[in-house]
C-alpha cells in the first residue's frame, strides 16, 4: 500500500476506498462463481456464441473483464490522449459525420449528372468511384481496356475527363474522396489540375485520396509499380500536400480491402495500423517532421455485422494510434495523435439472395460505424452485389444515414457505449490482439518484408477460408442464404446495366482528345517526368505539368514505369 493510500484527500480516506473496492471484486467474482454454477445447467440455443472473427463471446461481461485500472489512461475525455472516446471533443453534438456515397459509373458525363443528383438530395460529400482499367492505369483506349470501360466505376483517362466529373461542383465546397491506389499520385493531380482550371486554389480543396498501396500488395492487388518506388510516389504526396494542399488528406490508411479479402477485425486492425506506422517512418526517413505530416493521415475501416466488435475495434484503433505517434514517433501536435477515419458498411456482407436484406445489415452496420465514432460514412445499397447501385438503392442507402443522424437518437451523446463491460472487454481483446501482431510484423523484418514473403496474403486467406467453411458447413448463418431462405435465387429489382456504347464514346473522347492537344507539351512534359523519376525528384510538379498538357493516364504511367519498372507478385500458394 503507497504512502498516498493512507492519505485523506477532499475528505476521502483512500486506504479504505482500496479495501472498499478489493472487497467489491472479491465479492463480484464469488456472485459470478454462483451465476454460472447455476445457470451451467441450463440448455444454450443452437447457435455459434463466437464473433465473425473466431472470437468468443463469453455468456457475461463484468468489471471483471476489463483491465485498465485507470479511466483517464485507458479511456480519458473525448477529444483527449488516448482519444478512445472520440477523436473530437464533442462529436456529432457540433457536426454530424460526412455522409457520402461511393459513385462512378460510365463516362464522367454521366456520374457528373449523378454527383448533383445526390447533392442535391441531402449528400455532404463525394466519393469517387473509378473503372477497373482506371484502378490499373489503363486508358479507355487502351486494349487491355476492351469490355471493362465505365462497367465498375467512371472511366478517367485524363484532365479532359475529370473537368468534366466535377463540371457545376464547386471544389472550395465539397469535399472530394478518390477510391485510387496504384495511380493515385496521377489521379491527384488530374484533380488538382482540374480544381485549377476552376480558379480553386489546391489550398481550398479539401477530401481524400486513398493512395494505400501497402493493402494492395497484401489484398486488393491493384498495383502498378513494385513497393519501393510506390512508396516513394506516397511520400511524394506527403511533402507536396503539407505545403500546397494542407486540407487534403494524401492517404487513407485502409483496412476495408483487407477485411472484404477475409481477414478478422484483429488483423483488419493490426495490419492497417502496421501500415500506417510504415508511412509514418518512410515520412520520417525523407526527413519530413512528424507534425508536418501526420494531422492529414486518414484512415478507412470496414464496418461488418459483428456489431459490438466493430464499435470496439475503431475504438481500440484511436488508442493504439495515439500511443504509437506520441510514445514512439515523437509527434507533438495532439492532431498527429488524433485518428480520424471514414468507414464503409460490408460489402462483402452482402447477399445477391433476397436482397432487400442488405438494407437492414447496412443499417445496423452504419449504427456501428457512428457508435465506434466514424467522421465520414458510406452505406452500401442493397443492389450491389448484382450491378453498379440504381439511383433508388443509393438514395434508400443515403436515407439510412439520414434517418440514424436525425431520428435515432445516436448523434446526442459522445460514445454513449463507454462502461460497457462488453465493449470496454472487447476493445482492450482487439488492442492487445493487434499488438501481438505488430510483433509478428516486426519478425518477419517489417511490412515490405512481410509482403514479399507472403505473410500478410496468407494470413488473410486463411481467415477467409474459416469463414467460408463455416458458411458452407452451416456453423455460421447468413439470412436468406443458409438459413431463412424461400428456396428461390429469383431477383426482382431494378438493377444498373452499362452497354458497350459507353466505351464507344469514351473512345470517341479519346480520339478528340489526341487531336486537339499541343503534342510537342506533351512529348516534353513526359520527358521530364522520366527524368525526375530517375533523378529522385518529387514528382507531384512532373505530373501536374503532364496533366496540364493533356497527357493521358496511360501515358503518365508509362513514362514512370520506364524507370520504376512493373510489378509482379511472387507465387505464395
């Protein structure tokens, strides 16, 4: 017993307070004893008690399960060290969450249109979704390109095409999200380059871009060049934004690629944090200062139907994030501690069987989100597992989040889950799960190391494979698929189609497009950029002077590739 336990502080004899409370407990775990002696013998249901993760769920949560001696260590204020409470002091009492909607479909003409439909219909920001020829730097023309042009996003080739996604949008005023990686860095200043072209100064814009090539070397596998250089493209982005861009975010640290790819929230939680740490030391080592980067770090979580897990992991996230750039990076500014995060409801949690039942699982899953303290959300529509969402489905998805902001009650109070023996249990499992991973990470040498020799790809997969088996063996229920199913695969909604005359006229744009331009700008443009590219230049300058001349994506990426090389991911399995 310290010398301070003996002491009488504002009345309060803390000697005995501390025999008070070690009475309490001793008492609490006798009476738990009692419980489960009694209730030992009573018939559970049929049903699997663990969590989509593997994790199991204990029949009761007491003060018993959670370790942290000390409220203001583990929990503290919201908006304070460790920020488990919320990264803002106030939250949603002040302003409710970002709510947007993922959208890009064919031509920039026609997401344009749906861009102002869903403005005007309520949407506070816009998340741009590409085609798959653009995630892999291919322009519309191109003929890796054939058949793919506009069907899973909009097709952007080009500055031309990106004046065109954001013609009536003010760019001082909305804030931007871009779903990119491979070719972010390109993508980014397309977007700069456009905003430009509108008298906005890169200064005023404010979003995001994704730009997380670590996850996808580790799932989603949409890379361009090996992780060296990519690396350094991010790092690029870092030192430009912080000086010309300071209200855009330069990454999203993304964990939703990892968990839609089959991980469990422990490893969604530790390999996005792993990877956030790895920028921040690749920052570091261009010899860039910590608080001159960091408050524009963002992060990017899956929100899937496990509902107390996903409230615990974002909020186990804030606490190891603080930890980490305050204890070991030496940041100084409360803003490099602070995580901030945008979340997607599950879409892997999806079902193409009776499917107006996403509806509901988007809903509790958005609930999640706001509980855990999300900044920005989007909910998927109930269609998406069969074709780009209709314009009923995103607005049915849009008014999800509309009805939780400002008829559920959810907004009122900051982390109105804290003290719940439950949620406080979990998020203290999850945060020492992801530190025992971070541990791992280190043996294998680090994230790059760990990439190369296939130990994040095949962690994930066999989390994947559980998950699947389980499904398939009927241990884990899926409504409307395993279980609760009419017997009938038959779908009866609306869904969006795209034809080939899409990537006609993109095609069409393209061809215009290279008769118009200034050939001799062009030539030039990209003859510097290969020569920054091999000289260590920052290369944000080399792009943007590439975009402005109406070089095309593919042009860019190949003039980068002459130096960088491609990559090509090893055989693990």
């Amino acid at each position: 017993m310290s010398t301070l336990e003996h002491e009488i502080v504002d009345g309060v004899d803390l000697e005995a307070a501390v025999a008070r409370k070690e009475a309490e407990l001793r008492e609490l775990r006798e009476r738990l004893v009692a419980w489960e002696a009694a209730t030992e013998a009573t018939p559970a249901r049929d049903a699997n008690f663990t969590s989509i993760s593997g994790r199991e769920v204990r029949p009761l949560y007491t003060p018993l399960d959670t370790g942290k001696e000390s409220y203001g260590e583990a929990l503290g204020m919201p908006g304070e060290y460790p920020f488990t409470r919320g990264p803002y002091a106030t939250m949603y009492r002040t302003r409710l969450w970002t709510m947007r909607q993922f959208a890009g479909f064919a031509t920039a003409e026609e997401t344009n249109e749906r861009y102002h439909y869903l403005l005007r219909h309520g949407q506070t920001g816009l998340s741009v979704a590409f085609d798959f020829p653009t995630l892999m730097g291919y322009d519309a023309d191109h003929p890796r390109s054939l058949g793919e042009v506009g069907v899973c996003g909009v097709a952007i080739s080009s500055l031309a095409d990106m004046e065109t996604l954001f013609e009536g949008i003010p760019l001082d005023q909305v804030s931007v999200s871009m779903t990119i990686n491979g070719p972010a860095i390109i993508l980014f200043c397309f977007y700069v380059a456009a905003a430009e072209k509108k008298g906005v100064d890169a200064a005023k814009l404010r979003g995001t871009v994704q730009n997380d090539i670590l996850k996808e070397y580790q799932a989603q596998h949409a890379w361009l060049y090996p992780p060296e250089p990519a690396l350094r493209c991010i790092v690029d982005m870092f030192e430009w934004c912080s000086t010309n861009a300071p209200k855009y975010n330069p990454i999203s640290i993304s964990g939703y690629h990892i968990r839609e790819a089959g991980s469990t929230a422990g490893q969604e939680l530790a390999f996005t944090l792993g990877n956030g740490f790895e920028y921040v030391e690749r920052g570091i080592a261009r010899g860039l200062d910590v608080d001159a980067f960091a408050p524009r770090l963002s992060f990017f979580f899956d929100v899937h139907n496990d509902f107390f897990e996903e409230i615990a992991k974002l909020r186990a996230a804030r606490r190891i994030w603080a930890r980490r750039m305050k204890e070991v990076y030496g940041a100084k500014n409360p803003d490099s501690w602070r995580l901030r995060t945008h979340c997607q409801t599950a879409g892997v949690s999806l079902t193409a069987q009776q499917p107006e039942n996403n509806i509901v699982r988007v809903a509790y899953q958005a609930m999640a989100a706001v509980l855990g303290g999300t900044q920005s959300l989007h909910t998927n529509s109930m269609d998406e597992t069969l074709a780009l969402p209709t314009e009923k489905a995103v607005r049915i998805a849009l008014r999800t989040q509309q009805v939780l902001a400002h008829e559920t009650g959810v907004a009122n109070t900051t982390d109105p889950l804290a003290g719940s023996y439950y949620v406080e249990a979990l998020t203290d499992e999850l945060e020492a799960e992801a530190e025992a991973l971070f541990a791992e990470i280190e043996e294998q040498g680090g994230v790059v190391p760990g990439i190369e020799a296939g130990w994040f790809q095949q962690r994930i997969a066999g989390s994947a494979m559980r998950q699947q088996l389980e499904v398939e063996q009927g241990e884990r229920q899926i409504v409307g698929v395993n279980a609760f199913s009419d017997g009938s695969d038959k779908v009866e909604i609306d869904v969006l189609r795209i034809g080939p005359e899409v990537e006609q006229r993109q095609r069409a744009r393209m061809a215009e497009l290279r008769e118009q331009r200034d050939d001799d700008a062009v030539e030039r443009t990209l003859a510097a950029l290969t020569a920054a590219c091999r000289d260590g230049d920052n290369l944000v300058p080399k792009i943007l002077d590439c975009a402005r001349a109406y070089c095309t994506l593919f042009e860019i990426r190949h003039a980068m590739e002459e130096v960088f090389g491609a990559y090509r991911e090893p055989v693990f399995f």
